[in-house]
C-alpha cells in the first residue's frame, strides 16, 4: 500500500448532513392545529423526551441538562437525545442516545408524555410525529435579538407558533417572543447551584487581581471587540483571564478552555470583577454565577442582563457596544472597595432568589399543563395504506405510521423499505405505504424502517439493477449511466451513481471507480454509502486507508436517509468486506 493515509473528511460530512436536516425541516408540509381538550389529568410522573440541538460547553445546554437531571431526581422518565457526544463536561445523569445526523432527530424520540425542543427548528418535525404536544425552550438567539430577513422571519415565525405551549427564561424574552411573533410564553427561570457557585472555596493562585470575561470570540454577539478594548485600557493594573468554551481565534490573556463547573466557579470567586460584554443574551448565566460566587459584576445593558441586573445595586451598568462605558464602570469597581463590596453583597443576594427547585417545579407545571390539554392527532378516514409485504424492523410501527399520517397535512407517507440487492447488501428506498383521498402531491417521510423480500415498483433503473444481478454488468453500467444523467435535480444522481461505482468495480476499472467516489464524496458529503465505496475504491488501487477513521464517520451518519436511496447498515458493510483494512498497520 502506497500513499497518504486515506480520512473521510468528517466536519464537512457532519456540516452537510445538519444543513440537509435544517433544509428538510423548512421544508415539512403544514401541520393541522387541532384545538385543545380539557379536564384530562397529566400523569404525575411524566415520560419527557429532550431535543438537545448542542451538548459542547455553554450556558443554554447547561440549563437543559440541569432540567432533565432535576427532573429525573423528581421520579419523571427522562430521555435526552443529540447528534453529537454526551457531554463530558457536566454530569448527566438523565438518559441519554446519541442519534446519527443522517436521522431527523425526532424520529428517535421514544413514546413520550412530553417532547421538549431545545431550539425553534425542531418544533414542527416533533409535531409531526403525532405522539406528544411539543414544548418550546427558548433561550433566545438571533431570531429575537437580530435583524432577521423577510423570508426567515416566515420559516421562524411558522416554528414558533407550531409548538403547543412555549417556555422561556426571562420575561424580558418573553416580551421580546410575544411583540415579534405573536407568541404567548411560560417563564421559567435559570439559577445556580450554590453548593457549587459559592463565595467559599478555593481560588486560583495570581500574582496580581485579575478581571473575568467569558465567552468564544467567534460568537460576535458575545462583543470580545468590545473586550478587547476594555482589557487594553485596564492592562496596566490587573491581569486578564478568558474564559472560552473553544480555543479563542486569536487569544489575550490566561485563556481557559471547557474548565469544569468546580474549576469554573473558583476562576469566578478569584476575580476582582467580571465583565460581560454581549450584545444580547436571553439569561446571562455567567452573570448570576458570578454573583453567586461574590464577584462584582459590570456588564452591557442586554436584555437577558436586564431581568435581574439593577445598576448600582448588584452590578454597574452601561450600554450595549459602549467600551469606553464598560471601561469607565470597571475602573470604578477596581478603584472603589467600598462600592465593590456592596455589589457583591447585592449580587449575592439576587443569585440567592435563583432557585432549581422552583424553577424545576414551574416546568413541572408547564409539561403537565401542556399533557393535559392536548387533544392527541385523529386519523380521518380519507387514508388508505398499503403495507402489504412489509415487515417492520420495531413493534408498535404501524400505529405510529397512522399517527403520523393524523398528524400532517400531506397527501402521502413513506417509510424506508429495505430489499436485497446482491452479495449480502441490502438497499433502502423510501415507499409511499399511505395516501389520502384528494390529498396534494406533499408525501410526508418517516423514519419507521421496514424490509421486503422484492425491489419496489419504482426503482429509476429496475433494468440495470436487473441486469447487474445477472452479472450483465456491462448492460448494467449502461442503464445507470443513462439513469445517471437523465436526472437535473441530483437525488437519482446520487443513487446511481454508487451503482456506477460498484459496476466499474466488477468490470475490473478500479481506478475510473476510484474517480467516480471521489467526486461523489465531494458532491454528497453526507451520503454514507460513498465513505464506504471510497475506503473499497482506495484499498483495491493501493491505496492506505484509516479503518477506524471510515467507521467513526459511517456510525456518525449513520442511513442517508435525506436521499432517496442507500445501502442498509454501512457499517457492517466496512467491516465485513474490507478485513484487509484492518489488518493493516
């Protein structure tokens, strides 16, 4: 084997599968908005299922594992479900499954009382499944605090007003939801856990005072400008230490990156201040920890800031984007003990009225009522399905197929159905098994997989694929060709196009089929089949392949399921067919 060591790109497959879910997601078909029922009783102990859209280091997903290890504690069943890694940086102690990107988050979510979606492009997809009402969490972003265009105001706008109820974290947003977009919201808010954000404890060893910022410079609203300018200006008389949840673009200071929440709360207690400069923040979190941990605070006038900061009280104020203000108000903190003992004292007892229990219990509240008035999804009877042949992979799949289909406005559904090809790969196809009478053309998809002993009816090439199992596969290479280039829109491309692959392969051609994955991986990054053929396509022409590299990426991705075809368990495919691989040094 010759050559550098073959590696899927795995950002650029990871950041082109989650602009496909974000595109199928604007996409989905209207949902019906059925009226609430009343007088059902929620069940005490409830059965919530989490839709966390990040679990790196940071405030918002702080709040939500907060939420769900609280009310696990409380005796509630909790399921938290990502794309990305359980963090390793708090402990999470709620149920917790990683979903592959190429799997629409929701279609994941267990049968459930209560489905939470932590950000507003989540909201109608959870909808969509019929099983529970859906709870916004808003923790606010640029849909409330930027200039937003026409055409994404709409798709936000859609979102928000799709969930059965909304909870936000501060009344300051709530305001902000309800004059933007019309939306009424619950508020629930943040808090601290004092047994960790504590004026007590160990602090860090300086050399001289130092001031706190927080935050990643490559979030321009967190204002690390406006830092930067500040820090200049106060350089002479203290140290700077910057707190990131990512290695800084261009660092200052002692920078720590990720600390844990003991570590963190010991930075805060050391600090002669902390500064926070954001433009916006929906509940500045860091804020109240720092009060908790008897650290003065300066900060912008944002709103977040706002729903408890009182100038002169518990911090010192100045406006959004004003360094010089920011500067000003600092030099006062570090030039005056007096006034810094009295914010300390003020801040103290603000982050003291910040309490988990009582946040915990209103979202308790908030989850029951929402249980309670829900009236469930009712399948007329103007659907007629057709499951015939099929076999599902999980109990219970059909009952959820007609929820889904009472719970959308299209005039048909799919679901992946498996078939067998050739030599042990099995292929995926969505199938319409469901129609509604004078429905429009809209086919809602869901993700309930199922297998059938034949290939489907509809196949864009049933002849080549015919030809290729009877080893025609010259006549069968021709038939994908001409499928292959018939099809403007991409989607048969995308299928053909591994047929293509795999054909040139038993015609002995490796190198034109090394060719073809190549362009195709950079043409479907997110396409899981074609990391599998490239690592095929690169062991058969000498080529180094990273075995574990492909893997990673094929169980990361998992079924490209936002194309109309892949093979069934790539994975195993890798495993099983490329021993050589592994093997291999």
């Amino acid at each position: 084997m010759t050559g550098p060591l073959l590696r899927p790109d795995l950002p650029a497959a990871i950041a082109a599968a989650r602009g496909a879910e974000y595109a199928v997601r604007r996409d989905l078909p209207p949902l019906p908005v059925p009226g609430p029922v009343e007088g059902r009783p929620a069940p005490r102990a409830l059965r919530l299922c989490y839709l966390m859209p990040r679990t790196d280091v940071g405030g918002g997903a702080r709040v939500q594992f907060e939420h769900a290890n609280r009310l696990a504690a409380r005796g509630h069943d909790v399921t938290v479900l990502s794309h990305f890694a359980a963090p390793n940086w708090f402990d999470l102690r709620a149920r917790f499954r990683r979903v592959p990107f190429g799997i629409e988050l929701a279609e994941a979510v267990p049968e459930c009382d209560v489905i939470v979606a932590g950000y507003w492009d989540q909201i109608r997809a959870a909808r969509s499944l019929g099983i529970a009402p859906v709870v916004h969490f808003e923790q606010g972003d640029f849909h409330l605090f930027d200039a937003v265009d026409p055409v994404t105001f709409d798709i936000v706008g859609r979102d928000l007003a799709a969930a059965d109820a909304t909870v936000t974290v501060a009344g300051t947003v709530a305001e902000v939801l309800r004059e933007r977009y019309g939306v009424a919201a619950t508020v629930v808010h943040n808090a601290v856990d004092p047994r960790v954000f504590t004026p007590s404890g160990p602090v860090p060893a300086s050399d001289r005072p130092y001031v706190l910022f927080v935050g990643w410079d490559g979030n321009e609203f967190k204002g690390m400008a406006e830092m930067r300018r500040v820090w200049s200006a106060v350089s002479a008389a203290v140290d700077l230490v910057w707190v990131t949840p990512h290695p800084p673009q261009e660092p200052l200071g002692k920078v720590v990156v990720a600390p844990s929440q003991p570590d963190l709360a010991a930075i805060y207690r050391g600090a002669a201040a902390y500064v926070c400069c954001s433009r916006y923040e929906s509940f500045s979190l860091p804020c109240l920890e720092a009060m908790a941990s008897g650290t003065p605070v300066v900060a912008t006038r944002n709103t977040g800031v706002l729903e408890y900061a009182r100038d002169g009280e518990n911090a010192l104020l100045a406006d959004v984007r004003d360094a010089d203000g920011l500067t000003a108000q600092l030099r006062r903190v570090l030039d005056e003990p007096g006034l810094a003992e009295r914010l300390r004292e003020g801040g103290l007892a603000t982050a003291a009225r910040y309490s988990w229990d009582v946040a915990v219990g209103r979202l308790e509240d908030s989850y029951r009522a929402a249980r309670g008035v829900w009236p469930g999804p009712v399948l007329g009877d103007d659907w007629q399905f057709d499951l015939s042949g099929l076999h599902f992979a999980e109990p219970g799949a059909a009952q959820r197929l007609r929820r889904r289909a009472a719970a959308t406005t299209a005039g048909a559904i799919a679901v992946p159905v498996a078939f067998p090809v050739f030599e042990g790969h099995r292929a995926v196809r969505w199938r319409v098994v469901g129609r509604r009478f004078g429905g429009g053309p809209d086919v809602q998809r869901a993700y309930l997989p199922a297998s059938s002993d034949t290939p489907p009816r509809d196949l864009p090439y049933p002849q080549a694929l015919r030809d290729f199992g009877s080893g025609r596969v010259e006549a069968a290479l021709a038939g994908f060709v001409a499928a292959y280039r018939g099809d403007p829109e991409g989607q048969v491309r995308a299928a053909a196009g591994r047929w293509i692959v795999l054909t040139l392969l038993e015609l002995g051609r490796d190198a034109e089929a090394a060719d073809v994955v190549a362009g195709a991986v950079e043409a479907f990054p997110d396409h899981s089949d074609y990391h599998y053929l490239r690592a095929m396509t690169a062991l058969l022409t000498g080529g180094r392949v990273d075995a574990e590299a492909y893997v990673t990426t094929l169980e990361l991705l998992g079924p490209a399921t936002r194309y109309d075809e892949w093979f069934d368990d790539p994975v195993t495919l890798i495993r099983e067919r490329l021993p050589a691989v592994f093997a291999a040094p």
